[in-house]
C-alpha cells in the first residue's frame, strides 16, 4: 500500500495556503470622512459666496459714488443688499433645481433672520452701547416690523404664492423709496462717513475710491459669476449634508447654510462695534433682514411658489417673538433708565441668549 497519495501515477504534493488578512476600515471611519469632505466643500463655497458678495458689494457702491449717490442710501441698501446676496443666490437655486430643495431655502431663509438679528444684533450691543439714529428707529425699524408681520399673515396657510411674492417685492421697492426720501433730508456728519466705509467691507477693507466705472462693473460681473457657480456648488451639497448629520433638509437650512450664509452680516456688525461705529450697525441689520425677507423669500416664490411646513411656521412665529424681545429692549431701558433708545450689554446678552437656547432646541 502506498504511503502518499496519488492522483493517476503522479504523487499529490500537499500545499501550503498562506492567508493575509488585511484590516479594513470601519464604517464609523469612512463616514467620519465623508462628513469632513463635505464640510470642507462647504466652508470652501461659502468663502467664495462671500468673496463674491464682496466683489459685487465694491462694484455697486464705487458706482454708486460714481453718480454721486448719498452715502446713507448706499449704507442701508447696496450693503444691507451686498451682506444678504449668498442667503438670496442660495435659495433661488435651491428652488430652480428641484423641490428637494425648498425646505433648505425656507430654512435657509429663515435661519439667515434669526443670526441677523440675534447675533449681527446681539453681540454687537454686547460689546458697546448701540444708540440708533431717529431715522433708523423711527422708519426703518416699523417697516421691518410691517415687512416681517406681512410674511407671517403670508406664510399662515402655509404656502408664499407667486401673488404673494410679488406683494413683498413691491413692499421691498415702496421702502427703498422711502429710504431714499429720507436720507435727501438728512445730511451726514464727518463720523458717518467714517462709519459708512467700515460697513461697505465684510471680510477685508472694500476700497472703492478712484474706481472707473469699467473696473466697477468688472467687479460686479465677476462676483455675480462667483455667487451663482458656488451657490450650486453649495446646492448640490445639501442632501449629502441631511444624509451625513441625519438631519432633516429644513433643519440644514436653519442651521449650517442660514449661518454660513449670515458670516458677511456678522463680521460687518462686530467689525463696526469694534471700531466704535455704532448709529448705522441697527440700520444695516434691520436692511439687511428686510432685504432677505424681500428677495430671499419673495424674490425666490416668484420663481416658484415657497412651502411652509409646520415646523417653519412655528419658527417663524418664534422669529417675531425675538422681535419683541429687541422693540421691548429699547423701549424698556429708555423708560426705566431714562436714556435714548439704546441697546446695551443687557439687551445684547438677552438676544444672544435667546437665538442660542432656539438653536439649541433646533439640533437637540
């Protein structure tokens, strides 16, 4: 008998089979990277929104002093306009390029309220007492109020018609008109000049001295091609973002686009505190809402009429509770004080305070 085994006549060698084990990566891991891929793409199209913003925002004020237009109408249009341009450019793609995206741009709209006015707002007044303009308190403040009180009777049925939208517009062009009015009967003292330059920069000094209308219409056409290739880049971003933080694409909206689309009216708020600028910080938050309800909700349901869900209706019944916080806050320490209408470090603290516990209640 034989003692190896054969196959025919041939002996059957035995063989040696060596397996390798190569580790793979966790799933925890490759998520984890995937949410930092995104993120970075994000941060990077909201730079280049604001950088654009910023172009645009150059182009239109060197024009503007060009054709030797007040310096107030260009503070509390152009740049109130200028610092809301991404949150606009942002929703009106969100809406062209499908109906996924109208709960980011309500959200997005929304939101973009809420840092306006509880951080551009707040943290200023945290810093330095903010004494508004009579001009500002007077007219600007009840128009955002009427503006803002006509959104909410809108959006109650839970949907901003095309009707609807052109309705705010013409509310927006009836308060540009007003604006202008008013600034022709106020003249500009030396320290509004100054505050006037601080706020037509967001990130960096906008120079926009000595500007010939060719270069100022370059830098208004390169930052409106900047604007609309990142607001895409951004927009096809949005699922990925609900996927990687399981969260709803309203609540996205509400909170990592309506923020990162806010960062030029932050920076100019706390830019102007800084440098002690602080009569035209109110009116350039409050334009800049105004300009966001206008054309980031109005302009946008032109295009395509906007859905409230109930969560959006709720918050915006919220957003008008902040603002009986910020009318409260002037009114109260005017009367109990017995200063000017002025927000202090107590009403700063307050705002903030408010918009971080509603933040909070949005992501938990």
């Amino acid at each position: 008998m034989r003692d190896r085994l054969t196959v025919g006549h041939r002996p059957l060698k035995p063989r040696i089979i060596v397996r390798v084990y190569v580790p793979q990566p966790s799933s925890k891991l490759t998520i984890n990277m995937n949410i930092l891929v995104d993120l970075t793409i994000v941060f990077i199209c909201l730079f280049f929104l604001i950088k654009g913003s910023e172009w645009v925002m150059k182009g239109s004020v060197a024009l503007a002093q060009r054709f030797h237009i007040s310096k107030l109408v260009i503070a509390s249009t152009l740049i109130a306009l200028g610092t809301g341009l991404p949150t606009i450019a942002v929703n009106i793609f969100l809406v062209i390029m499908g109906k996924n995206g109208m709960d980011v741009a309500v959200g997005n709209a929304l939101g973009t309220n809420f840092v306006n006015i509880g951080l551009g707002l707040g943290i200023p007044a945290f810093m330095l007492t903010i004494i508004p303009k009579y001009q500002v308190f007077e007219k600007e403040i009840p128009i955002y109020l009427a503006i803002t009180a006509l959104l909410t009777s809108f959006a109650f049925d839970g949907v901003i018609t095309r009707v609807e939208g052109i309705i705010i517009m013409l509310a927006y062009v009836i308060t540009l008109i007003i604006i202008y009015q008013y600034s022709l009967r106020e003249q500009l003292r030396e320290v509004d000049n100054k505050e006037v330059d601080v706020d037509t920069s967001t990130i960096s000094e906008t120079i926009t001295n000595n500007l010939s209308i060719k270069k100022s219409l370059l830098y208004l056409f390169m930052g409106f091609v900047v604007l609309i290739v990142f607001a895409i880049a951004l927009v096809s971003m949005t699922g990925r973002l609900s996927q990687d933080f399981n969260i709803s694409e309203y609540i996205l909206g509400l909170t990592i686009i309506g923020i990162g689309t806010s960062v030029p009216m932050i920076v100019t708020s706390i830019k102007s505190a800084k440098k002690g600028y602080v009569d035209i910080i109110v009116g350039n938050v409050f334009g800049s809402t105004i300009a966001n309800i206008a054309l980031g909700i109005g302009l946008t349901a032109i295009f395509v009429p906007l859905l409230f869900n109930k969560e959006a209706i709720s918050d915006i019944y919220t957003f008008n509770i902040l603002n009986i916080l910020v009318i409260f806050g002037l009114l109260i320490e005017m009367k109990l004080l017995g200063k000017s209408k002025s927000f202090n470090w107590v009403s700063g603290l307050v705002i903030v305070a408010f918009y971080v516990i509603y933040l909070l209640t949005k992501i938990f």
